[in-house]
C-alpha cells in the first residue's frame, strides 16, 4: 500500500508536528479526539520524551507536539507525520501578534515562550522587531516552518 494512502488508524504511530502559529491547536484537538486518552503520549517537547523508556512509547498511537521530524529515531516503529503549513509572512505575523501581548499566550506555552516575550517588549513596531539582528529574534521569524520539518 502506498504510504500516502495509509488510513488512520494502522499499525503505525501518528505524529502531528506541531509548527506554532498554523492553526495546529485546533488541528490538534480535533485529532485527538480520534483516539482515548491512554493512546496519547502527554508530552509535548522532545526533553520529556527522551525521559520515557522504548516499551512506554510503543503504547501510544499518537504524538503531537514540537519534536521536528527526528522523533521517528525515538521510537520503536516509524510514524506517519502529518503537518499543517502557513503562508510564512502570515505566520511571522501572528508570532509578533503573540508575543507582543502576553496576554494572549496560554499559560502552558509561557514558559517555553517567555524569552521572546521579553525580547517583544523592547520594541514599539513590528517594523522595529523585524530590522534587529538578534539571535532570538532570527530564531523565531526565519524559515522556521522549514527547519521544524528538518529538524534544524
């Protein structure tokens, strides 16, 4: 069978590489939906998988979250990946939008986001976020849909 028309639900893990600012939560919840909750591995950052041992991972049939694609190498069996894709101007956008006003981040992601956060703050323009030339800054606007895909 090609493995582009593979169902579902096979034999094989399903892993949602959650890019940020793709509409990935709502396509998240709604595939979680397609499974009980003890298929679901709870983490979402590869630090807390790492932790897991080969046998606790091989229980679960999905895994969403922010692994890039080298998660396959964690696991027992090769998943099938699926991801959604955002026009990149827009997603830059939308980032700047988040972090420019905490307020809207959810509470899990603070942490993970807190350093653009307080990066965001020294600016008044969105103009004057994109003219830096901080680290941080080109880490979160450039190609980084691309480099979630290669795991770069």
């Amino acid at each position: 069978m090609n493995q582009m028309r593979q169902p579902l639900f096979s034999d094989s893990p399903l892993y949602f590489l959650h890019i940020p600012k793709t509409a990935g939560t709502t396509f998240r919840i709604l595939l979680e939906q397609q499974f009980s909750p003890n298929e679901i591995a709870q983490h979402y950052f590869l630090e807390k998988l790492e932790e897991l041992l080969a046998d606790d991972l091989n229980q679960y049939r999905l895994f969403r979250g922010h692994f890039g694609y080298v998660l396959g190498k964690y696991l027992p069996r090769p998943p099938r990946y699926i991801t959604m894709l955002r026009d990149p101007i827009e997603r830059v956008l939308l980032h700047y939008y988040m972090i420019s006003r905490p307020e809207r981040v959810i509470p899990s992601s603070m942490s993970v986001l807190a350093p653009d956060i307080q990066f965001a703050q020294q600016f008044d323009s969105f103009e004057e976020y994109l003219k830096t030339d901080a680290p941080l800054m080109k880490m979160a606007m450039s190609n980084l849909q691309c480099r979630s895909i290669l795991s770069y």
